[in-house]
C-alpha cells in the first residue's frame, strides 16, 4: 500500500484533547488509512504524520471531513 507524508501547520499549539484523538482514529479505521507515526515539531505548530492508504485524495478527503489543515502530502518510499 502506497506510503504518504502529510505535514500540517497549525495557527496555535497543536495540542488535541482524547475526544479529538479517538474522531481521528475511528475516522481512519471506517476509511481505510493506517496511521503509522507522527512528529511534532519543537514549537507545536507543525506535524509531520506518515500514513498508509489507497490514494493521495483519501488524505485530502480525512484534512477536510476532520477540520484539519494538510498543507503538504508527499507520497514516501522506505530508503533502507
């Protein structure tokens, strides 16, 4: 399954409550997306999440279904 780095900046701190997290995650599970990591940057207004799901457009469709910024989505391949 093709592999897709989505990074997000956010106006204030990124800093989602459980509530949010749970939406996220049964969003993904109803819609087929893997969520495989994530990382935040040091000042919180940016996170760099990797994901493994059908298309490109599955991403830009879970940004705007959640309320959430997709700024760049860059299809990944392992190196090593």
């Amino acid at each position: 399954m093709p592999m897709f780095m989505v990074e997000r900046e956010f106006a204030e701190r990124f800093d989602p409550d459980d509530q949010t997290i749970r939406a996220v995650d049964d969003y993904n599970s109803r819609n087929d997306i893997r969520w495989l990591t994530s990382f935040l940057s040091a000042d919180k207004k940016k996170t760099y999440c990797l994901y493994e799901c059908a298309d490109i457009e599955v991403l830009r469709r879970h940004a705007a279904d959640l309320g959430i910024p997709a700024d760049v989505i860059t299809e990944v391949d392992k190196f090593r």
